[in-house]
C-alpha cells in the first residue's frame, strides 16, 4: 500500500474503532504482527464507550463463531452497537437473535430463498451483469457505480418486492448506513439513514398487505415464530438486515475483485483463458475483499481464548480481515490466487450464523467474474480508487477502470 502510515512499535495502541485507522494503515500488517504475538488483545476505553477484545486468528474466530452458548450476538454484532451498548433489533432481527427464535427467524426467511425463487433470481443477475459489463467495457467509467452498485442492489430488491424506481435512494441509504464514502460523515447522518431505511420498510408493508405479492417481505409478513406471527417492528428490521448485507457483501467483492484483478495481471490472464474454475475464482475473490471487517460478540461467562482469560459482559470482536489472511490455515495468504483450492474463507461466518444468503452473494460474483471475462480482454485502473470510511466495511466505493473489448 502506497501513503500509509507506519504502525506504531506496541500495535495494541491503536484504535480499530477509530475508521481512520483504517484510511491511514495497512491492516494486514497489524494483523500479520498480531497473530504473532498478540493474537487476542485488549483496546482501552475511549471517549465515552467501553474497552473491547479482538480475536485475530482463524481457529479462534471460527470456535467464537460456532459457541452461542456462551457467546451472545443479541447485545449487537458490530462495533457501532456494542459499544453503544446494544442493538435495539436485539432478538427481533436474524442477524441479532441466538438460540430457538434464532433457529424458527432463519427458517421463516429461507423461505424467501427458495430454490424455485433463487433460480429465477440467478437467471436475473445472470442477465444483469451481462448487459452492465458489455456497457462498461465499451465506454470505460467508474466500476462501482456503474456496475458494482446496480446487481446486489437491484438483485436484493428484487427479492424483497422493493420498487425498481426506489432502488436508487435505497442505495444512498445503505451507503451511509454503516460507513461513507468521505471522511467527514457523522454518526448523526448515519443514524438518519439507518433510520430512514426502517421507515422505507415500514411504508413498503403497508402496501404489500394492501397488495400481496412474492418476496422476503411478504414471507416475512406471513411468518410465525414462537407461535405468534412476526409483529410489524421485526419484519421491518429484517428487511433493513437484508438489503444491508445483500448490497454491502457483493457490492464491495466485485469492486474488489476488478481491483484485484487489475493489480494482479497474471490472475486475469488465468481467468481469462479459462484456466480456473468461476466457484474457485469466487471464494478466492471473497477471501481476498472479505467486506465486512469483523462481527461481534458479548461473552455470557467466563471464557478462554488462546492464553486470555475474558470476563462475562465482554464485548469481544472477530476479525475477519485477521482469520482471512492467517498463515496457519492459508498458503501464501498474502497472494491473490483465484486457483487456491479448499478455501475455508470467513467471510460469510460461520456456525449458527452463516450468512442466510452466501449462495446468492457467490452467484452475484459469479456472474460478474464471468462476464468479464467473456466481454474484455484487458483491464486497467485508470484514477485512484476510493476507500469506504468504516470501521466495519472493507474496500472502495470508486474505481475508475478501462477495458479492451474482447
């Protein structure tokens, strides 16, 4: 990375709930030095909110994952509301629900990811992603908003029965939500769009009900957990969990992997000739990008992790961006290899948490990987790319690029 800041000789010092950190520092060399010899460590109390752990290597971010008994999702899953002291979605939304609601919340929602629906929906952004790269390629442009911005979110409104005339003001929102594209964004402003997407979803139904139609939402309005049917707050909450993740994941992968790709010239020519398969491309991509930073957890008792000893009520956070590049499960973690074989990734979670919609996200890149490399034959950046401000998201939100028509 060019521009960045040296790290600090203690790298315990820093703040990862400060997004600057993020700006200005190479993260995988904190982590390369933590997972050595810090794997698990402790970040101060700041200005008005609590001291956190940070949990850096693969196998124990992957045992955290797998424990909801002794490790809660419900006090909040990322840094923004653990620290604020909870979510106030906490065992209304799938993402921050443990246990048996947790277990009849996700059933009710995979009934909007039925193999029937997702088929229809494959086919969908299968044609998207053509039409969009065959545009971009011929013109050149910005990458992210020219293609990246337009399939997660129009796939994910799809699903959800959202308007195609709305998608764009859902897609300002969501891009605010949890991190921004300049660096003087305010909380304030994201929690207005926050805010703003719940009441989008409320309005939205109240017109589904009115008039019902196939979607998460009307599965959502038509679902029961614990015997009673989801009231109006929790389907309006998954909702706003569901074009959150559908958008963020994807959308930052298949910037990321045109970036990628543009700075790894050999890997495109791989992929170009057909020498490695697209699901292999895919999970290498997701590894390589992992979009989403870290989640997080509240420890219920006394646990262990690695050599620490972490009291009950800790807020404990798994960093993804760390596990993803752990030498002790990945050869050469720090390549971009799009032929890397059993790529045991975390970038969709795991455990009771996986992400509910992992398949769609593969397919989305998919879909986008192979049109590339059936419309171009030579890619270039063409402007420097710009970072999402986050301490949560990881990757570029423009990425000004040139193509060779094939």
């Amino acid at each position: 990375m060019s521009g960045v800041r040296e790290l600090p000789e203690d790298c315990t010092t820093v703040d990862l709930a400060d997004p600057w950190f993020f700006q200005l520092h190479d993260q995988y060399e904190l982590w390369r030095r933590l997972r050595a010899k810090n794997p698990v460590f402790w970040t101060e109390p700041g200005e008005g909110r609590p001291g956190f752990w940070s949990v850096t290597r693969f196998e124990d971010v992957q045992r955290v994952y797998r424990d909801n008994r002794r490790f809660t999702s419900e006090r909040g899953n990322v840094l923004t509301t653990l620290l604020a002291g909870g979510d106030s979605a906490a065992g209304k939304m799938l993402a921050v629900s443990d246990g048996e609601r947790h277990r009849e919340l996700r059933n009710v929602m995979l009934k909007a990811f039925s193999p029937r629906f997702l088929r229809s929906v494959e086919s969908r952004v299968r044609e998207m992603a053509d039409r969009l790269i065959c545009e971009v390629v011929e013109r050149g442009g910005d990458f992210a908003a020219d293609v990246a911005e337009r399939i997660p979110m129009g796939t994910i409104c799809h699903l959800l029965g959202v308007p195609e005339s709305d998608q764009a003001y859902l897609l300002t929102l969501t891009k605010s939500a949890l991190s921004s594209e300049h660096e003087d964004a305010t909380e304030e402003a994201a929690v207005r769009a926050r805010n703003e997407i719940l009441l989008y979803f409320l309005d939205l139904l109240d017109g589904i009900r009115k008039t019902p139609r196939e979607g998460a939402i009307a599965a959502l309005a038509d679902g029961a957990v614990g015997g009673r049917p989801l009231t109006e707050e929790e389907i309006v909450f998954n909702c706003y969990s569901l074009v959150i993740g559908g958008d963020e994941t994807s959308r930052l992968s298949m910037i990321g992997a045109v970036h990628a790709l543009a700075e790894h010239p050999e890997q495109w020519k791989l992929l170009r000739a057909g020498e490695v398969g697209t699901d292999t491309a895919v999970d290498e991509v997701l590894r390589w990008t992992t979009p989403a930073m870290h989640f997080g957890r509240t420890t219920l008792e006394e646990v262990t992790i690695g050599s620490r000893t972490i009291g009950p009520d800790s807020v404990v956070v798994l960093w993804n961006t760390s596990a993803n590049r752990d030498e002790e499960v990945f050869e050469e973690p720090d390549r971009f290899l799009l032929s890397r074989a059993a790529n045991r990734h975390l970038t969709f979670g795991y455990g009771p948490h996986f992400c509910i919609g992992a398949h769609l996200g593969r397919a989305e890149v998919g879909a986008v990987l192979d049109a590339l490399r059936t419309h171009a034959s030579a890619l270039e950046l063409t402007g420097e790319p710009r970072r999402v401000h986050s301490n949560f998201l990881n990757g570029f939100s423009s990425l000004p690029v040139a193509f060779t028509p094939a």
